[in-house]
C-alpha cells in the first residue's frame, strides 16, 4: 500500500481525489510557519542541551510536517495525549517554550496545565498515554459533547502491551480516538522490522479501526487524512488511525549516537527528502514565498529562538520542599515531619 | 441500623456513590450483568445503565488506564479489579502513572479514581486467586491504600475513598464477604485517616487489618482466659499509617505483634516494627514481632489454614514477646 | 467470512476442496474415543466438585472437537501451551485424571511435569502463557528442530496486552508457534462483543500472522485445518492463528451461574450444534459406529469414569513443609527457620 | 587484576558467561548494534550473533515471558530492562510466572532467568529514569534480588546469578557504571549469599547497598573525623539478607542505621529494621534509623541531590543514634 501524498519529494502538487484538500496559499505559508518555527525552536533547543542548560533534549527534527499536519487538522477543543517527542505539535497548540523546557531542564517533570491547553503532559512511559486517551474519550462520549482525542505514539511504542490494548478497547467501545503514529523508521537503535512484520495500518484494522497510511513528511497529506479522519470520528464513525512515514533526522536524543546503528546513506536519503524544504518548494514554485513573507517567518523564528534562550536561563527553579504538598491532596503527617527535616536540614547549611 | 453483610455493605456504597454523584462511575470484568464475581456490584448496572456501570474488555492495564483517561475528563472511576492476583498486569498504570501524576503536574492534575480489590485467601481458591499485595502499593507514594474489615467500614469507607480527590487502593478482605455487620446511615465519628481500637488492653498491642481481625480478636479471647489484656486495632488505612493511635497504644502496653496474612519480608508489618521501634523505643518490653503468611508463594487451599496466620500463631507470637 | 466446515451440524460430510483431510473410519472413531471420553471425565469431574471432592471445576464441556481436533494434529514432540479449561486436551495427550484434579482439589498447583508430556502446566493469569509459547518456539528456532508450538487462549483473555505482545512478536520473529482461540463467546458473563469489535482472526493477519475461521463444533474441520497450518509453520511459514468457534455449554466454573446472563435460547441452540452428537451422527450414517465399537467405548468410559473417582479421593496430599524447599533452589535461612517454626507448631498439636 | 569500570566489568562478565555456557542468551531493547543505552552488551552481538544477543520488541512483558519460555526450553535468559521504571510493565509476568514457577510446580521447573535492571538516580535523568524498585520484589517470593556496587562484583555476582538455577533480579547503580575497580580474575572468597564489611567499625554499623555505598564510606570517613567508628556493610544480597553478617555486627556495635535510595515507607530499610531489632533487641542502645529518598516520586533532575540521602543526611542519622 502507498502512503497517500498530495505534495511529491520535489514539492510538485500530485492531483488525489480520494483526500480534497483546499490549497490556499494561506494554508500553505501557515503550516510552514508553523514548522519553521518548530524547527527552529528544536535547533535551540538542542543547542540549549549542548551548552548545558537543558539536561537532555529529544530532537522533533524532521518530523514536523506529520505532527504539525496533524495537530492543525484537529479543533481547538480535541483533547491531545502526546507522546515525548511531540514538541512540533505543542508549540503550534500554544504551548510555550518555557512550558515546554522546564521539563528537559530537569526542573519540573511537565511543563503545562493539560487543561488549559487540551494537550496532556507528556508520558515518557511508552504507550501508557494511550488507554488515558481512550478513557478521555470514553469521558467525551458519555458527555455527548462533539469533541475527539488525538493520541500520539511512535512505532517502537506499538508493540507494547497497552498500546494494543487501546487499539482493542477503542475500537470495542467505539471511543472517539485517532491514533496518530509517527513511524519514524527507529525506536533507539531498533528498526522498524525488529519491532513488528505486519505495518502498523494493517495492524489497525485487524483491531476494527479505519486506518491509513500517509506520507508523513508531506504536510498537506498528512493534514488532508487527519482532517477527514478526524471529522468521520467525529460524525461517530469509531477511532481510527493514522501511520504517517517520517524519519527522525536527529539522534533518539541527546544521548544517543546514531552514528552507532544507522548509515549516513539512510539519513541522507531521508535528509533528501526533508518535509520543510519539501513545502517551500511547493511555496517558491506557487509564488506564494514572496521576500516579505519570508522575513516575516525569518524574523518571527529569530524572536522565538531568542526567547527560547532567555526563558530557559530563567526557568524557575521552585525547591523540593513545594513538592511534599504535591504527591497528595493532603499532606499526610509522614510527608509533613519529611518536608520538615528536608527544610531544618537545607536550613541548616545556610547558617 | 441495618445489618448487611460486608459485600451488601460495599454494594449499598456504591449504590450511594452513583446517586449522588453523577460523574461516578463503576468499571470492570463482569460487574454489569453478572454483578461481579461476588456480587458486589449486582444490580447497578440495571439501575444506573451500562454507561455508568461499564462491563469492561480482559485487560487490567485497560481498566486503570482508561479510568485515568475517565478521571482526567472529571469523572470518578471505581475500579474492580477481580482478583488481588491480577491487578500486576495494571501495575505500570498504577505506580507510574495514576500515583505519579499529581506529582508529575504539580499538584495542577488530581485522579480521584478508586481501585477496589478483593483481597487475601481464606476461601479455598486456585492460585493467584489469594494474594496479599499490598506492601507493594503501600511502598509507591501517591497512593492511599487502606483496608475495610467489617461492612460498616466497607460501606463508609467506600464513600470515603470515593470522595476523596487522591487515588485510593481499597482492599476488600474476600474471607469476610459473607459476614454481617451493622452498618449506620451515618459515617460515625472515624474520620478515613484513623486506626481503630477494636478492642482495649493493656498488656500487649495487636495490629491487624482485613481477614485477620477476627483472628486477633480470637487470640484476645484466649490470652484474656490466661491472664492477658491484649489491645486489638484495626489498622483500616494502610498508607499513611495512624501512626499516632498505633503508637499512643505500644506505648501504654510496650509490645507489639503484627499480623497480616502477607508474607513477613519486606511486608507491611516491617514498616510498622520499624516505625513503632523507633517512636516507642525506651517502651518496647520485646521487639515488636510479625506473624504473617510464609515467605513461599501462596499455597494450594488445602494448606491455606495452615499457611495464614491462625489462633495458635498468634498467640505464639503474643507469648513470646510477654516473655521476651 | 464463514468458518471452515467439513462436517454440517447434522453430520452430513461437506466437500471442502481447500482442507483435505482423508477421512477414514479408524481417524473418525479415534476422534470419537476420545471426545467421549473427554466428556465423561468432565461429568464425573463436575460431579466430584458437587459431592465436595474438589474446590472448582472448570468444564470443558461442548469444546472437545476444538481441544481434541487440533491437539491431535500436532506431533508428539510438539509443545502444547494450554490455558486452564483444556481438559480434553490434557487428557488426549495422555495426561492422568489424578494429574488433572489435583490441582482443582486444592492439593497442588499443578499436576504435571511439562517436560515429559510437552504440555505446559495450566496458566490461570490469562494470556501469561502466550509470551511463554513464544519463547519457547524461540528456543525450538535456535535449536535448529522441527517441533512447533501451540498455545490455547480464549476469547476474552485475547484482550490482555500480554495476548497481542505475543502475537505481535511472534510474527516478528517467525517464531513457529500456532495459536490456537477457542471462541466460546463468553469470558465469564462477558460477550465477546464487549472484548472486541472485530473478529480475533481479523486481528492476527493484522499482526502479520497467517490466520483461519473454523467452525469449532466440527472436529474434522478443526482437525484438518490445524494439520494443515501445523505443517506450515514447521516448514518455516511462521506463526499462525486459529480461532475455534464453540460454545461453553457449562457455566464458567463451578462458581459461576450462568443463568444470570445468557438466555435459555442461546444455550439450546448450542446444546442442539453438540459437537459430540455431530460427530456420531456422521459415523452412524456411515456405520462405523458399529455395537461392538460403542460397547468397547462405553467400557472405556465407565473404566475411565471409575479411575477418575477413585483416584481424585485418593490423591496424595503432601505437606506445606515441602513447599519451603520448592520455592528456591536452595532453601534459604529465612525459609528454613520458618519451616522449623511450622514443623514445631504442627507437632506441638500433636501432643 | 584489570581495573574496569562497572559497565565494562558487567560487560566481560557478559562475554564470559557467553563463552562458557551455549544456553545463555542476552536479550533486551537495543542491547544489540547499539550495545544497551548504557553499553553494558557493547560488542556482544558482533561476537556472539543475532541469535545469542537478541534486540527484543519494545514490550517488557514479552521480554520477560519470552525468556520465561526460553527457561523452559532449556536456555538462560539474561534480560535487560532499559531503566528502572520500565520494569513495571512486566511485573505481573515477574511476579506471577517467573516468580512462582519452582514452587507451582512443586520445584520440577527451575527458571534460570537473570534481570538486568540498571537502578537508582544520580545521573541527572527524566521521570522513570531513576527508581529504586527493588522492596517489590524482596518482597516477592521465589526472586532472588541483589544488587552490586562495584566492578568486581558486578563481574562476579553476575556469572554466579547467571549460573544460579533460581530467577535473579540483578540491579546495578547506574551512578556507578563509569567508575574503576579492579576486578580479580577470581570470583574470590565471599559467596554470593553474604554481605560484605566494607569497612570495619565498632561504634556503629551503616548498611547499604548499591549507589548508596560510596557515600556511606564518606560518611564513615567524616564521622572518624569526629571520633566515631563507622563500620560499613555492602549488602550485595537484597533477598535474601544475610542477616548473620548483619546481625553479628550490629551485636558489636549497638547502633544501625540502613541507607537506601528508595523511599523509607515500607521500603527494604522496613524489613532491616524489624528484622534486627528482633535479633539485637537487646544489644541495640537506639533503634535501627533509616535513611532513605523521601516518600514522594522520585523528583525532577535537579533535585536529586535534595531527594538522595547525601553525607548529611547520613550523618544526621549517625548523630540522632548515637545520641539517642
Ligand atoms: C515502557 C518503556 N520502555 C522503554 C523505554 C525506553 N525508551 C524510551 S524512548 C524508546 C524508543 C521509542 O521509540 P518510538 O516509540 O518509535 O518513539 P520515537 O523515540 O521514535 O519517537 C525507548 C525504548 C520507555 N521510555 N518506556
Ligand atoms: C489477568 C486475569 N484477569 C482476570 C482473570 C479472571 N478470569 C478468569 S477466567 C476469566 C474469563 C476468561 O475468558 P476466556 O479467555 O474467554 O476463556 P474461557 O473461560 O471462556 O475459556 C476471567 C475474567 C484472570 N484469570 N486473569
Ligand atoms: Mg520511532
Ligand atoms: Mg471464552
């Protein structure tokens, strides 16, 4: 089966009847923006790592158009459950820089108010976000209210256990879920085919779910698929999945060395085939990149590259003893008598 | 005051906790039509429908993770889980992701969900079927575990748990189903957070919970016709511990035994000698001394008597520390 | 899709060009033998429970041509995973009635050793047994040797992550195990609708497994289309699944009042697809079901019957005192203080 | 006598039971081409095949059922779990199977399993990255549970848990894989069953393991300072404890106090505690102390400091004991 793609490698518009997409130049120049800025955003990022003022940082590098695609496809009320790596698409919701470093900086273990934004925190035990999406949506259905829930994870989080058991429960309880999965070729140093022998849209529909398969470094598939999809599920069409086919071009993070498990012909194959640099061609092609609009994005990434540098100095740092309230509602006489030698000690030092 | 048994008692709690809150829901294997394998849930379902009482899919992890899903939307789960022995499949959801997460977010995020387990041996059951598990979910903060040994503590309790905004372990000891109870329409004076002094004394302080009350109590009976004034206290919660009443009473009597049908190492009575020993230190007459399943895996039925903590063991344990 | 039938449910032979199977007189009445006598050691076992002699009984009843058709079709030196319901199967593998009940007396956990039959013991953690099949087809792999693996599990316990985990891996292994669902369409009160939307077959050729629909109640069909997919998976086609369609004409267990959730109905229109009955009907027609032949098989029974009960009141019990030595290799200090501690409390009641 | 570091140690010690025994098997996420995150399995696929070093699916119950299988087949099974908090997922496979196996079957099946499970924080690591898991399963029958503290150990308790017929849940300080030991080309005299004096005292005796070892004998270089004569025991063995070691030093000195990573709460300190003061209850001038992480999650990077007993917290401990 092929990957649906409106956009092919060299930024040529291919004509797909099955998935209309309405290309405006406002689509277009707005989903690159957006991917511009995530893209940037990442890089600091993982200069910020490199310099020592974040402790690790998972690289989102070139799987912008598959989360951004996505992520813009879904209504401001779709409830979110991120994976890890998902930082593409929580910038495009609204998220912060600061609220998305906090956590890589090893101040907090999450950065945002999963409320305020419908964009759950990020859950690096892989696959265990995906029965809360399923409950989430079990929670929207029994409201009868019109929203869905989009949940993301990679293709190594697929074979573990509670990841097929959302896939069954879903698709059992009819829930209003769109599995969204980053095929990005690894987990770690672990291909695809050591993780699974069947892809992961076939797998999909043997659990009863629509499922599909999308060029994931095509943005306008990408967003034309998860906006039929989204609004099928919405319409009570059952959960539903996409398997969109990216690649990481970082290493798995900052810890890790590629170099030790990939060959530079793969990455530059994919290199090659970079989602962003695909979309401008489309946007230089059309005409529609025009010198004002290109500063305009140039100097907005400037912007949000140097505050991303000046919040995460600033992050805030709070102190361990705020955390003693946090584990309960109460703070249970074993935790107040702990918080209280953890401050008599700390104070201890200072005198 | 009706008297109910331990199982209608946590029936008619659930049935309160439906009627009142609308965002409570109860899920799990066969708690619908069947009404649970013990019948804790029967006739909800016909009542409050199948979207409130949710007969669950074969996957555990499912049900906590979705109930966390349920919670994060504002609902409140009450979870069954439909042995002890099969609550592991859920435990990554449970010790990394419904304990950690107020944590995890802050204080931002609460999951007021409830995990109901039915608890211990005592009723000749295959393997898997009469765990005592709790040691591992006392030892995971963010949990509150506690332990209902008589139906008006299962029906109060239950409420309780179910009000509170924190996740809650609710042990259910499976020996005591069948056994009646008064239970009031009131909560009594018992606040959740309290141990309670089932039985006053002054020579020795017996600690227990769930199945093994009635045991304790026994042994009270018996050391009473040999002289011996033991206090007996229910636990009910188990994380945090009430160590204040716990240890107001070693202190009056100055020994401690403590007994749960869970095996000793690393068991819940380790906790509790430790934390008496260090708060009653220049009290403690004896060490305090653990009576509890064996170290081995739980035993076919045929050998459960012998295997949980009985009248004789216990008692062997009050004399040897009054003779310590 | 329709489940593969070579017999209907009156016992007439349909010509199924797709599952060859020599149907000769000796296959059919070797068949026969056993399901009756898988079904009279349920009676008596069911029996034994009601008069107290045993703590639970699970019965097999109405599941003998899905156990009995497929474990015939392995070979002797294939390894059998089975859940806790395959009775019919145990006992067709030569495993005793004593070796059977002690566990459900409550005198041990197990009554077997694995090895000499090639028959796990019974796993009642559901699906916990299906990651083990597949590791042990692992090792037959590494081992360079032409036994497979077959793993029993049923509909609900499908549900559990560890099931699809298995299933997944499994095929990304072409591990040569052959999964082997007894739909009975009930997991306690529980429907299979509520377990999943699509059907299980549906699923493993999802995972990338090989997969077939049988019609349970046909031990011919089940027996042809297990030899079949045995010999596939020997010959290095991987793993593959079956999935049984039956019906558990008892309760769940000895516990359990089925009358609490399926109709009177359902039950009689099952009781009417007998697979025991379907299978007579054909030798009768066919007259290998001769007098003599019936006799020596109503001998065999009764013998059977008769074993059954003297054995399971005379089963050994043991003592919990062993049970200190089993748990490790070497029994530690802890174990044997307590095993003193037992011993001394157990004979000072003697005194 | 090589110096190496942890990670290298457990590494050759790896090599080694490859060599020797055709059964063992490595299995685990990336523990192949990439050689573990941590480089513990560096170059052993190279040498020893995609047969014998397997990269697993990303799915820990299946790593550990599937090596449950291959124990059944006849292999050793060496998992590796990626992290501490990973392990979680297979805890019912560990608990239930792995962990029950010999006894269900009445010791007929041995399970030769050893799990890999780098432990502990120290490193700076995200969420789930830095649990100290190991009271779950102590308090599992049927598991043994050690942990190492340094390269010579790491080498040697590896290829005797390997060698070993029961399950071994083998944990090592991940705070400690880059640092140097020699490590003998002997297994030496200590058995895998004891604990270790690391460092003789008679005023007080520290218990430890793992991560927390090398700040205890800080500790016990600051206290000499004072005057106070620490003595230090590596606990190697987790389950079961080598109470005789312990208990004929804490005879001498009178004073405990253990010191683990993991919250106090019911935690492996519990079990020290109770266990020794039934044994010294009459030596002991102070009850058994604990020092632990605080009975919160594991805290975020940069707080670890705060959260882990460090020096201070050590000593403050050794001060309250001594002057109780
Ligand atoms: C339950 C669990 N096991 C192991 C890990 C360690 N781990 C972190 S990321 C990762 C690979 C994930 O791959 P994939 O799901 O494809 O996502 P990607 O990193 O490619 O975005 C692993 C093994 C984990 N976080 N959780
Ligand atoms: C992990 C786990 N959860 C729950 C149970 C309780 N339980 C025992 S059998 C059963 C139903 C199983 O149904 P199915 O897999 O269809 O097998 P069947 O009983 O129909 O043969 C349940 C829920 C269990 N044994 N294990
Ligand atoms: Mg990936
Ligand atoms: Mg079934």
């Amino acid at each position: 089966m092929e990957p649906v793609q409106l956009l092919d490698t060299d930024g040529r518009l291919r004509h797909n009847p099955d998935w209309p997409l309405e290309i405006t130049p406002e689509l277009c120049r707005d989903l690159y923006r957006r991917m511009k800025r995530a893209r940037r955003f990442d890089d600091e990022a993982l200069a910020l790592q490199r310099q020592g003022e974040l402790g690790l940082w998972l690289q989102s590098l070139g799987q912008e158009a598959a989360q951004i695609g996505s992520v813009t496809a879904l209504r401001p009320d779709d409830h979110v459950f991120p994976s890890y790596r998902e930082h593409a698409a929580a910038l495009s919701r609204g998220i912060t820089p600061a609220e998305l470093l906090v956590q890589w900086r090893g101040n907090r273990h999450s950065g945002w108010d999963p409320a305020h934004y419908r964009f759950h925190i990020y859950t690096l035990v892989l696959a265990a976000q995906l029965p809360h999406a399923v409950g989430y949506a079990m929670g929207v259905q029994r409201d009868g209210s019109g929203e869905i829930v989009a949940a993301y994870f990679g293709d190594g989080a697929s074979s573990e256990g509670e990841a097929n058991e959302a896939l069954n429960w879903a698709a059992a309880a009819g829930a209003p879920v769109l599995f969204f999965c980053q095929n990005n070729h690894w987990a770690i140093s672990t291909p695809t085919q050591i993780q699974m022998r069947a892809p992961l849209h076939q797998r999909a529909r043997g659990f009863g779910l629509d499922a599909h398969l999308v060029d994931g470094n095509d943005v306008l598939a990408v967003h034309a698929v998860t906006t039929a999809v989204a609004e099928q599920i919405r319409a009570g069409g059952g959960p539903a999945l996409i398997e969109a086919v990216t690649y990481r071009l970082g290493g798995h993070s900052t810890s890790d060395d590629p170099g030790r498990y990939r060959s530079a012909s793969e990455l530059d194959s994919w290199t090659a085939r970079d989602p962003i640099a695909r979309l401008e061609a489309l946007l230089t092609r059309e005409g529609w990149l025009d010198a004002q609009f290109r500063a305009e994005v140039e100097s907005e990434c400037d912007g949000l590259a140097e505050e991303t540098r000046k919040v995460c100095r600033e992050l805030p740092l709070g102190d361990l003893g705020e955390l003693f309230g946090a584990v309960l509602t109460e703070e249970t006489p074993l935790l107040a008598t702990e918080r209280r030698g953890y401050r008599d000690l700390v104070s201890s030092y200072v005198d | 005051m009706p008297v109910l048994t331990l199982s209608k008692a946590i029936n008619t709690g659930l049935r309160k906790a439906l009627e009142d809150d609308p965002r409570v829901v109860v899920m799990g294997q066969d708690v619908g039509g069947l009404g649970g394998v013990f019948r804790v849930t029967d006739g909800l379902q016909k009542d409050f429908g199948a979207d409130r009482v949710i007969d669950t899919p074969l996957a555990e992890a499912g049900i906590v993770g979705t109930a966390i899903g349920l919670a994060l939307r504002g609902y409140r789960p009450v979870c069954e889980i439909q042995f002890d022995g099969f609550v592991y499949p859920a435990f990554s959801q449970i010790v990394s992701q419904l304990a950690k997460m107020r944590a995890r977010t802050g204080g931002i995020v609460s999951l007021p969900v409830v995990i109901r387990i039915p608890v211990g041996g005592g009723i000749g059951a295959v393997e898997h079927h009469s765990e005592s598990n709790e040691a591992y979910f006392a030892h995971t903060a963010g949990l509150r575990v506690v332990c209902c040994s008589n139906p008006r503590d299962g029906h109060w309790m239950l409420r309780q748990a179910i009000q509170n905004d924190d996740p809650v372990i609710f042990y259910e000891p499976k020996c005591r189903y069948w056994s009646n109870g008064e239970v009031s329409d009131q909560p009594g004076v018992l606040p959740p957070e309290r141990a309670e002094v089932v039985r006053p004394g002054s020579s020795l302080t017996v600690l227990s919970y769930g199945g093994m009350i009635q045991t304790c109590l026994r042994a009270a009976d018996a050391a009473a016709a040999e002289g011996h004034d033991l206090e007996v206290i229910d636990l009910r919660t188990l994380s945090p511990l009430d160590l204040e009443t716990i240890a107001g009473s070693v202190e009056r009597t100055g020994r401690c035994v403590v007994v749960h049908e869970a095996p000793t190492f690393a068991g819940l009575g380790a906790e509790i000698g430790s934390a008496v020993t260090e708060l009653c230190f220049y009290h403690l007459e004896a060490p305090v001394l653990r009576v509890g399943g064996f170290n081995i895996p739980y035993p076919p039925a045929k050998f459960e008597d012998q295997y949980l903590p009985d009248l004789d063991r216990v008692l062997d344990a009050v004399d040897r520390s009054l003779s310590w």
